[in-house]
C-alpha cells in the first residue's frame, strides 16, 4: 500500500452499508476464541494498567480498584511513580480522596503521611511508568510468575508522537474485551460512522498461527472522514498478553502509530456483575512536515482524540457486556 502524496482518499466504489460484503462467515467463533485463549495463555506478570502517565503530573494521582483490589499511585518525593494498597492501615481511609503534597500522600482524616516507603503497615506495591501508562503489579491478584516490568507493546518514539489515552467502564471481563478486539471482522458493520472498506487479509487458523507467520490479524481498512473521502491504512492486530490487544498501522497514513486497548478487572458491581475498565492508549506518528503542527496543537487534539474512541467503545462496551451476559447464562453460541 503506497503513502498518497495527500493523506486522504476518495471511494469510488462506494457502496451502501446494507450492501457491503458480509462478514459472518469469515468471522468463526472457533478461530475467535482460538486466537483468545492463546492470549490469555500468555504471561502479564501480574502487572495491570492503572491510568495515564499525564494524570501524575504534578501532585496528581491515580486510583482505581484492581479486581477488588484497592490501589493508589502518584509521585514520590524523588519525582519516581510510587503505589500501594488505597487503604489507610490505621483506620481504613480511602486514600483515593487524600491529596499529594510535595511526593507524599497525606490521608484526609488523620494526617498519615506516606512518601512511598513501608510505613504503619502500609506496604508499597511495584509500579511502572512507560511513558505513556501507569502499571501496578499485584501478584496476589494475578498468581503468575512475577515479572520485572509489564509487557509493552513496541511504540512510535515519544519525541515524535501524539498521544491521547481513553477509558471506559462496562460490565463485562476483560476476556469479553479482548475478544472483541480479535474480532475485527464487526468493524465496517458495527461501526459505518468510522470505517469502511474493511477486508481481513490475513488470519491464524483456529488450531493456532501459521506455522511461517506471527499470531496476528491483518486488516486493510479505511478510516472514514467525510462522504467519500477516506484514509486506506493497512493494521495488524496482536495480543502480547492477555488483558492487551494492540493494533499497529503498518501500511499507508500514519505507519507506525499504533492503538492499545487494555482490559483491567474492577471487581463486581452492587448486582454481582463484574466490572472492566477499557484503557486504550492511542500513539500516533507520521513522518509528514505538517505532523509537527499536531504535535504542538496537542492539548487541544486530545480531547477529540478520546472523544472518538469514546463513540466506538460505546458500541464496542455493548458488544462486550453482551456476550458477557450470554455467557454467564450459558446462553452464548457455540
């Protein structure tokens, strides 16, 4: 797929969304729930996404509940990201509601302060900052073989990139999120407003990848701007663990950037559901003069850039809460 010398196109087959090739047939559950359970055989190391790197700026934090696990993170006193249980050991405060000053974390009802270190029963956890999102490893949680660092995806250099990070809340695991992602085959049918034109090229068998090819889903699709007018890229979806799909561009506008979606269980909801929070990180690049200029309007792009991810996710959280809540019935095909 060659880059055009502008980075839109115009359809020339267009054809009614009724009209476009169906895509049942191709989209086997035995091949989705294959290319499922090879990510979730994979190993996270117990490491999950709590949040975006920018909510720790300053005397920022970030909280969140980690399959019922309460978890709190900020920056220590030596500007490292530091995290720990969210729970005062001396009276069971919710530190999610104490502020940081200068590195510490001070709780809101009797002044415990906390700098990152052991304290009054308090225990650090290990966290991650990759740049872009923070992790916390929580190896009671996770129960697999701890490791050093979460697996991150490979990623445009921050220098030259844009990024935006999204998150939403559904009722569903994350396995129902992952699979939506391994499920790029809905994407013309689900979601007309943002893609058209979309063929999957390339995809492991349902016994496992191809024995010459890597475990993944190519695609060949186009963004959807306006009317006709269209951006062709070519994407390659992977699952490097099993709460992470990661969708690279590899091909046409914008090669190189890539979208992560990352799937952290919350715990159930006051009706026993479960609860997942979507964290999609979204990392664009182009080598494109004009690329600058976004760099340096990126405040002002974020906002868009999570707003449409916010609009797919609104379909994509019903796709999962769906099947979801077919499969606690027993009610899901197959």
């Amino acid at each position: 797929m060659k880059r055009r010398r502008l980075p839109l196109s115009l359809r020339r087959r267009a054809v009614p969304w009724e009209g476009q090739r169906p895509t049942w047939r191709d989209a086997r559950p035995a091949l989705i729930a294959a290319a499922l359970k090879r990510a979730q055989a994979r190993p996270s190391g117990n490491w999950y996404v709590v949040g975006a790197s920018r909510a720790l700026r300053g005397d920022g934090k970030l909280a969140r509940t980690v399959a019922g696990q309460e978890v709190v993170v900020w920056r220590g006193p030596d500007g490292r990201p530091v995290g720990g249980p969210g729970i005062c050991p001396h009276l069971g405060a919710p530190l999610r509601d104490s502020p940081v000053r200068c590195g510490t974390l001070v709780c809101h009802w009797h002044g415990l302060a906390l700098d990152g270190q052991p304290y009054a029963g308090w225990s650090p956890l290990p966290v991650h900052d990759d740049g872009v999102l923070v992790w916390a490893r929580l190896d009671a949680v996770g129960g697999e073989e701890p490791l050093d660092a979460p697996v991150v995806p490979r990623r445009p250099e921050p220098a030259r990139a844009l990024t935006a990070v999204y998150t939403g809340t559904g009722a569903c695991e994350p396995e129902d999120v992952v699979a939506n992602r391994l499920d790029p085959w809905h994407g013309a049918w689900f979601h007309p407003y943002s893609f058209v034109d979309l063929t999957v090229v390339d995809a492991p068998g349902a016994a496992g990848a191809a024995e010459d090819g890597p475990d993944a889903l190519t695609v060949d699709v186009s963004f959807k701007v306006a009317g006709r007018l269209v951006v062709p890229v070519r994407a390659v979806f992977t699952a490097p663990e099993p709460r992470t799909v990661v969708m690279h561009i590899t091909e046409g506008e914008g090669a190189g950037s890539v979208v992560e979606t990352h799937a952290t269980p919350l715990g159930a909801d006051r009706a026993g559901r479960p609860r997942t929070a979507v964290v999609e990180a979204v990392i664009a690049a182009s080598d494109r003069p004009g690329f600058a200029v976004a760099r340096g309007a990126a405040p002002l792009l974020r906002p868009l850039v999570r707003a449409a991810a916010g609009r797919l996710w609104r379909d994509d959280l019903a796709y999962a809460e769906r099947r979801w809540a077919l499969r606690s019935t027993g009610r899901f095909p197959g």
